[in-house]
C-alpha cells in the first residue's frame, strides 16, 4: 500500500492499494479565499503503491485562485510578521512579569495576601510565555518537518503545558476576582486563612482539568500533536471551564460595582483603608471585561470563525495581556513606586558615604602630616639607630 505522506500542505493517511482517500482542504486557505465551508481533495492509492496526484487539484477544489494577489506567499509572510509581533509581546510581557515578581518578593513591605495572590497571576502568564516560546520551537521551527510523522511525546506535551498556561491564566484571574469580593463582603475577616484555599484552587483546578483532557486525548483522540481540531467532548474539557471562570468573574464584575457604589453613597468607609479597596477594584475590574469578553464572544462559535480576528485579540494583544498586568499591579502602584524612590535614594545616599570614607582614607593618607609621623615612628623603632645611639654612650665614657 501507499504510505503515509505528507505533501507540504496536508496529511494523507495511509491506503491500500487501489483505495481513495478523501480530505479536507486545509483550513488556512479559507484566509486566502474568504471560502467557508468544507471543501475535499482526493487521492489514488495506485497499483504500483505510488501515490496519484490531488484531484481536483488545491486550485480548483479550495478556491483558490493562482492569480489572486494574496497568494500563500504573501500569506506566509503575513504569518511570519505576526508571528514576530507576538514574539515580542510574549518578551515584553515575561520581561516586566519577571521585574514585578522580583520587586514584590524583595520587599517585605510587599508581602501580604493581595501581592500573593498578584505574584501567582503573574506567574501563571510567565508560565504561558514559556508555553508559547516552546510550542513553537517544537513544532514549527523546522519547516522541512513531516507533520504527518509529528506525534511524538515532546510536542504532545509541549501543547498540553500551552493549555494548562491558559487555564491558568483565567483560573488566577478568577481569584482575583474572588478575592476582591472577599474583602468587599468580609471586612472583619482575616484574609490570610483564604491563601491555601486560593492557591489549592488556582493550581489545582486547571491540574485536574487538564488530567482529564490528557486522559481524553489518549483514549479518544490521540492523533497528531494534539494541536488538531478537537471533536465536540475532547474540546469543551478546556473550553467548558475556562468559559465558566469567565461567567463567573463576569458576575462578579457587576456584583462589586454594586457594592462600591453603594459603600461610596453611603460613604461607609473612609481613608487610606478605603482608598486601597478602590486601587485593587479599578485593577481588577479592568482586567475582568479586558481578558473575558473576547473569549465570550468566541466561545460558541466552530474554531474556523473568525480565524483572522482571533489571531489579532488572542495572539497579538493577548500577548502583550502579561505587561498589562504588571503595569496595572505593579509598575503604576503608588506604594510600588514610593518603595523603590525610597530604596533608590538609599542606594545614593550609601554610594555618597561610601565614596566620602574612600577620599577621606586616600587623604589622610597622602597627607604630609602622615609622612612626618610615619617618619618619627621609624626613627623610634629603627635598631640601626638604637644600636648606633648605645655605640655613642660607650665611647663618650
């Protein structure tokens, strides 16, 4: 029979002899064409186990015009330069992710319940970064790469870790969200005994989640790198919880304007205690509609839809969502930016006392002054002079 191959553009699984196998045109070139909906490429299993040409062939059976100036060239460079955009967002976003942790975790004025919380956010999109960055290092930095043979345990992985960033990703955004309502309702409660509650939640719920997906996969669906297209049950494992965080903040989102609204009106709380609820809930609830609406609007629709639009909100500004983060939360906290003057002036200032003690020591001892002293001591001490003194005595006598 006739091999496996792989033609450059898609996959044709193995046939006997004499078999036609029938595939679907691939789903980049709906960007090209503007076509949607299934279109089908055939091919023959010949008698002498070679494989037959597509018929029809790309041209005619995915629409695709070969003198239409938006040619799969001109599409690989559009992927190439979007693929260098969200390179960069991903670099920016680890980078400042990175600086913020490191802030909070030099600090010790930092470390409180609400930094801890911050500080597993921001690790979750470093996380996410790192899943990108090895995504496509395994799976698309060789482009003579026979996708066909591409099932191997490392890029399985490689897209099971980029899954489980982005479950982590809306479960962390989640507890902020939660915690925000935590200290909203429960003002005289201590918010230290929720941490574990929070941290078993963030971490454990995206782990078990995606235990069961790799279960799925295995069992089910275990073809390619599990980067295809997903049938109905494999899909809605991520997509179903994911959606759920993302209706869940949405309620909160309205539930603590409610509230801060009526505390403002009512005015029932007042200073500094007041003031740092708001700073947290400005932060929160931007992030809320920021990282949530665009995957309500998405959700429901097949993967297909909207695969332009997708690519600009969920690569090109979701890559930059990390240094949003670390702006919001860190870089544009006045208590942030009133610690590190602080420590700045310090440093000068212990650079100032540093630099006068070495110019006074390198005075002193370039002083003349020193030079007389340092001579009468040798004099005093020198037993040339002491033996030279006793001579003197002898003969005087």
């Amino acid at each position: 029979g006739c091999a496996t191959d792989w033609d450059g553009l898609t996959c044709w699984p193995r046939a006997t002899v004499g078999e036609v196998v029938r595939v679907p045109c691939p789903r980049f070139f709906e960007e090209i064409t503007n076509i949607h909906g299934k279109s089908f490429l055939q091919r023959n299993c010949t008698q002498e186990a070679y494989w037959s040409e597509p018929f029809p062939p790309y041209t005619v059976a995915c629409g695709f015009d070969e003198g239409s100036s938006k040619g799969p060239e001109d599409q690989k460079s559009y992927y190439s330069a979007f693929w260098r955009v969200y390179t960069a967002g991903y670099a920016a976003s680890m980078t400042s992710l990175i600086t913020a942790l490191i802030v909070f975790a030099a600090f010790r004025k930092f470390h409180c319940t609400r930094n801890y919380i911050h500080m597993h956010l921001f690790v979750s999109f470093i996380l996410r970064a790192i899943a990108v960055f090895t995504k496509d290092a395994v799976l698309f930095a060789d482009e003579t790469m026979d996708h066909c043979l591409m099932s191997t345990v490392s890029c399985k992985a490689a897209v099971a870790f980029f899954q489980f960033s982005i479950l982590a990703n809306f479960f962390w955004l989640l507890i902020e969200g939660i915690y925000l309502q935590t200290l909203l309702l429960l003002t005289f409660v201590s918010d230290k005994q929720y941490v574990w509650w929070f941290i078993f939640t963030g971490w454990g719920a995206p782990t078990a989640v995606m235990f069961a997906w790799v279960l799925t996969r295995i069992h089910q669906q275990n073809t390619g790198c599990w980067d295809d297209d997903e049938n109905g049950v494999v899909l809605w494992i991520i997509k179903g919880p994911i959606l759920l965080t993302v209706l869940i903040n949405f309620i909160i989102f309205i539930n603590v304007i409610r509230i801060l609204v009526h505390k403002l009106k009512s005015q029932e709380g007042g200073g500094s205690h007041s003031s740092h609820f708001l700073r947290l809930a400005k932060s929160t609830l931007l992030l809320i509609p920021l990282f949530g609406v665009h995957y309500i609007v998405f959700a429901f629709f097949p993967e297909s839809t909207g695969l332009e639009a997708r690519l600009y909100i969920e690569l090109g500004l979701g890559s930059f969502q990390g240094f949003i983060v670390a702006l919001l939360y860190c870089f544009s906290n006045a208590e942030v930016q009133s610690e590190l003057k602080k420590q700045l002036c310090k440093w000068q200032y212990q650079e100032y006392l540093n630099f006068t003690y070495k110019h006074r020591t390198l005075s002193r001892e370039n002083s003349p002054v020193n030079y007389v002293t340092q001579l009468s001591l040798l004099e005093k001490i020198s037993p040339k002079r002491k033996t030279s003194g006793y001579q003197n005595g002898v003969t005087t006598v």
